[in-house]
C-alpha cells in the first residue's frame, strides 16, 4: 500500500507558478495526478512534473486574462504579494476573510 501525499498548500491559498507568469486562489486538490493522459503528454518533456504528488485547481489569472488551471505542487509557490485575486468566479467558492485571505464559502472568519 502506498503512502498518502499530505499537501503542501491549503484550499483558499494564494499561490504563484515557479516557472510561468500566473497566480491563482486553490480550490481543489487532488492527492496525485488525476487529469487525461492526452493532457499530461502535451506538457513539454524538460518541465513535465512527477504524477505522484499532489495537484491543485487553482482559479488562475496572469496579466491578460482569468481561467483554471491544473498545477503540481513542485511548480508552485506561496504568493505572499497580498494582492487580491480578480478571478470572476471566486465569490462562488470563497468569502474574503478579514486579514485579506480566501476562505471557503461558509467558513470566513470575520
């Protein structure tokens, strides 16, 4: 039996891409790689992560536009900036807590 991944980042964090211009707010997380294979094979060799550790859902943005993404947790960092998110769809999933962080619908503490 193998070994559960404990994750690194929590739902709500705010984080940043170790290699590519974009940050976003988790707002799920799988243990392992749970995406198609088609989508994992289209990432580029030299940068494709290790599907045995925890990926995240992020609502995404970069300077032209907001999306989801789909991150391993190696290419992710702590966005400590304090900037808000701007992503349309996080009022659907979080509260904005009184210290300025994101947390799940229904749990804000004010």
């Amino acid at each position: 039996m193998r070994e559960a991944k404990v994750a690194k980042f929590r739902i709500g964090q705010v984080v940043r891409h170790r290699l590519f211009p974009f940050r976003g707010v988790i707002f799920d997380v799988d243990p392992e790689f749970a995406n198609t294979e088609e989508w994992y094979e289209a990432i580029p060799a030299e940068v494709r992560p290790r599907k045995d550790q925890p990926f995240y859902h992020l609502l995404a943005e970069n300077d032209e536009t907001e999306y989801v993404a789909y991150v391993s947790e190696q290419n992710l960092l702590d966005d400590s900036s304090g900037e808000p998110v701007r992503h349309p769809q996080l009022a659907e999933f979080f509260d904005k807590t009184s210290d300025g962080h994101y947390a799940p619908k229904g749990r804000a503490q004010h």
